[in-house]
C-alpha cells in the first residue's frame, strides 16, 4: 500500500481554500469524493486486504505485494479513465513494482514496508523544491482545485506579500511534516512486528493529516488569509482536501 500523494499537478496533498465566494457545487463534491475514494483504495483496502490474506494463511510477502496492487490498480484505472499517465502515477507504479521485485528477490517484506516512507519522504522533498519556483505548491494546488478563480488569487498573490508568505510558509509545513511523517514510517518498518505495521501506516496517515490540517486552519485564521480570500463572508465548512490527491480528485 501507499500513502496518498501529490499528482504531478497541484493536489490535495495541500491547503487549498476558494476565492471571493464559496466554491460552487459542483467543485466540492469533486474534491470530496475524489479524495474519499483515494484513501479507501490508498489506505483501507490495501490495509484490510493484508490481513483477510494473513488471516487466510498468505505468508508476509505475498500479502504485503497483492495488498500493495491497489493502489497500482487505482492509478492504472485513472489513467485509462483520463486517456493519461502522469509522471507521479509513473512513479508510483515503478516504485510498487521496484519495491515488490526487492521484496521477492531478498526475501525482506520490510523493503516493501519501507517503500511508503520513502514515497512520503520525495513528496516532502518536492514540496520543498517547489519553494524556489515562481509558485509554491500550496498556491498552485489552490489554483488546479478552483480553476475558475484564478483571477483573484492572482491579484492578491502580486499585490500582497504577506498572502505570499503564508503559501510559502504552508508549503514548508508540509514538506516538513511529510518528512517526519516519512521517517517515523521507516523507523516502524524496520523496528516493530512486520504484521503490526501496516495497521499503523493507516494510523499515521490520518494522525499526520489531522495534525497538518489543524496547523493549516490555525495558519489562515490568524493570519487573516480566510479573510483577504472570502471578504466578510466565512467559509462554512473547512476547504482543505489532503496532499494529498488531486489527480484522484478528477475521478
């Protein structure tokens, strides 16, 4: 299994609030869906499928490399759902298939645990890279979850510095986090009983990404961000998918 991660466009791997008015109906549902059938292909079904195998007699390899298949799976259907393949979901599939040959070849199922963490941890390096491009990848996930607002957010991007450190500061969050994230999952996979760490994979997603979001909220309140972007008006409800994906966010 693997954790969820950003596409190669912006995703929900981040932060991303609406513009001036509440996003329309049409766009919530999308991201809310879409990242809902990311963690049960991600997350659930590759955990609950390890231990019906386990439970079934399947020795640790085998049920850690077909739980692995999932997540293969999902990017795969994408793919032929959209007509395309991007880079990440390249990446993904060549590290599931790189991992599980390691896995076979040294008859070690910690490398095929350990392959999250070192998937989580090049999703922090990236966020981290994108620091030095013109827009950090909080920003530009702002921007691929609500197309249709790009002017204002362009406009409060040029003409205020402090909207421009927030972004910036939000995408070093995450990068960090994502980082811890990845080292506590490599500390697991080598150190605890391999039949207890996938259950905690699932754990230390939903802790990370509950943290994260929670520093995020906190970070836009009190820097008066939700306010710069909604005016007067406060978002009902919180606008933040997880880092996510947006690419699974399409489906």
């Amino acid at each position: 299994m693997t954790s969820p991660t950003p596409s190669s466009e912006p995703t929900a791997s981040s932060p991303a609030p609406a513009t001036t008015t509440p996003p329309t109906a049409s766009e919530q549902p999308s991201s809310r869906w879409g990242f809902v059938i990311t963690v049960v292909c991600d997350i659930v079904l590759p955990v609950g499928l390890y231990y019906v195998l386990r439970a079934a007699g399947t020795s640790e390899i085998t049920a850690l490399l077909l739980s692995g298949s999932a997540p293969a799976l999902h990017t795969l259907h994408s793919a032929i759902r959209h007509r395309k393949l991007d880079s990440i979901g390249v990446f993904t599939v060549a590290l599931l298939v790189v991992s599980a040959l390691a896995s076979l070849l040294t008859s070690d199922p910690r490398i095929a645990l350990a392959r999250n963490g070192l998937f989580t941890a090049l999703a922090g390096v990236w966020l981290l890279i994108t620091l030095f491009t013109a827009r950090p990848f909080t920003y530009q996930a702002l921007h691929t979850l609500l197309p249709g607002r790009a002017a204002k957010l362009e406009q409060l991007w040029e003409s205020d510095a402090s909207f421009r450190r927030v972004w910036r500061g939000l995408t070093t969050l995450w990068a960090v986090g994502l980082l811890c994230d990845a080292l506590l999952r490599l500390i697991m996979a080598y150190t605890l009983p391999i039949d207890t760490v996938p259950a905690l994979d699932g754990v230390l997603y939903a802790v990370s990404w509950i943290v994260l979001q929670v520093i995020t909220q906190i970070v836009l309140f009190r820097s008066h961000t939700l306010t710069k972007i909604f005016g007067e008006r406060r978002p009902g409800r919180r606008l933040f998918a997880s880092a996510a994906r947006q690419q699974e966010a399409g489906d």
